[in-house]
C-alpha cells in the first residue's frame, strides 16, 4: 500500500467516526405529545341534549442522559 491510499483510509475512517459521533449527540432527545378527543352526542325530547366528550394527552419523552 501506499502512503496516499492508507492516508485516504485514516482520512474515511476519522470521518465515518466523526459522522457517527454527530448522529449520536444531534439524535439524543425526542418529545412526542399525542391528543386524542372523544365526542358522543345524544338528544332526547324537548330542550333536553347530552354531549359527553373525554380528552386523553399522553406525553412521552425519551431523552438521552449523558
């Protein structure tokens, strides 16, 4: 081997672990909020109406701890 192909070696591996390095420290949280709403509506006689609605908010964080 010649120099200038183990240079190129070095030269992709340092840049490979330098991309992994990014990847790892850019990817390290991630907040996801989910909302899910529920409506039931029922009349009944005269002025009489019912309306039941149920909310849910579910939160997830998976953050990385360093």
């Amino acid at each position: 081997m010649t120099r200038k192909e183990i240079l190129k070696i070095v030269i992709s591996v340092l840049i490979a672990a330098l991309t992994a390095l990014a990847a790892g420290l850019g990817l390290s949280s991630c907040n996801v909020t989910r909302t899910v709403t529920t409506r039931s509506e029922a009349w009944q006689k005269g002025d009489t109406s019912v309306v039941i609605q149920t909310r849910t908010v579910e939160s997830y964080d998976a953050s990385k701890k360093l």
